[in-house]
C-alpha cells in the first residue's frame, strides 16, 4: 500500500532553494514526524540532483532547530555517516510540505561513534554574507551543541528510537 508523501524542502536564509526530496508519512510520536526514503530516492536542488544510496528516515521535531537523519547503512562521505543533523530554523509543516531554513552547521555521527559539528566555515560566512541576526546565530550554536550532546550521551530520540521507523519502509 502506497503511504502519503510529503515534500521537504530546504531554504537558506537569503532566499536561494537548497536541498529537497519527496519522502513517505510514516507517522508521528513523541519526537516528532517521521518521514521515510528508500535507496534512490531523488534529492534535488537548483542545478543538480541525486539518488540517496540507501533508506533513511528523516525526524521533523516539534519547534526544535535541527532535522535528523537516520541511514540505514552508512551512506554520504565516504559511506561513513550513521546520522546527519541539519541545524535548521524550526520546520513548518503544511499540508503536502515540510519547509526550513537550513542553516548551515551540521551534527555528523559517524559509524566509528565519532560526532562532530560540521560547517562551521560556511556558517560563519553566511553569518556575515546574509547578515544572520544575532538571535539566530546564538539559536543556531545552542541547537548544535545541544544536538551533539544529545547524540554522544545516547539521549532520545538519539537513542535507537528511529530503528522501529526504518523497519517500516
């Protein structure tokens, strides 16, 4: 049976379009929305597109600044990425699209254990390029260093609790 989709779509703050994929509803628990992808799942931005090498599912949490991604298997740079985290202004979520502003940092848990705070060369650009307000930029390092312990001390929904999510695509 064909599950609902919903496509979510990533900005950046001065407007351009980033990232975004058509994913599957596959419901919604105390962590957030759960959306799903399966190996060669198109991901797509102005100029250039992809297939996602493996399935993953993607948590939308309620009012937070990030979005999580589960592989799998280890998919992205050089096959060794287990979760990638987008920190993110909160996601607005309409009927038929899941909408942020992707602002630059990322979380990475690699399969060795190793987690680390990505980007933050292209944060501190866009910071001055775009103009981020001060709130934002303080929003921004909070979430990922909050996501990072989050990760690192095993803490939900960073837990294993996307394994039962992953199972159902």
């Amino acid at each position: 049976m064909a599950r609902e989709k919903t496509r979510l779509q990533f900005g950046k703050y001065n407007g351009d379009e980033h990232w975004g994929s058509e994913l599957e509803i596959l419901g919604q628990d105390a962590h957030g929305l759960w959306l799903g992808g399966r190996k060669g799942t198109e991901v797509s931005k102005p100029g250039t597109s992809q297939k996602v090498p493996c399935n993953h599912v993607v948590l939308i949490p309620d009012e937070q600044w990030w979005v999580a991604t589960f592989n799998a298997e280890p998919a992205g740079r050089s096959r060794t990425i287990e979760v990638y985290v987008d920190i993110t202004t909160p996601t607005t979520v309409n009927q038929g699209e899941a909408f942020t502003i992707d602002l630059d940092l990322d979380v990475i848990k690699r399969t060795t254990g190793v987690v680390e705070i990505d980007d933050e060369d292209e944060f501190e650009a866009h910071a001055h390029d775009f103009a981020y307000p001060a709130r934002l930029v303080t929003a921004a390092r909070e979430a990922a260093d909050a996501v990072r312990s989050m990760i690192e001390n095993g803490e939900a929904p960073f837990d294993g609790s996307h394994r039962a999510w992953l199972a159902k695509i």
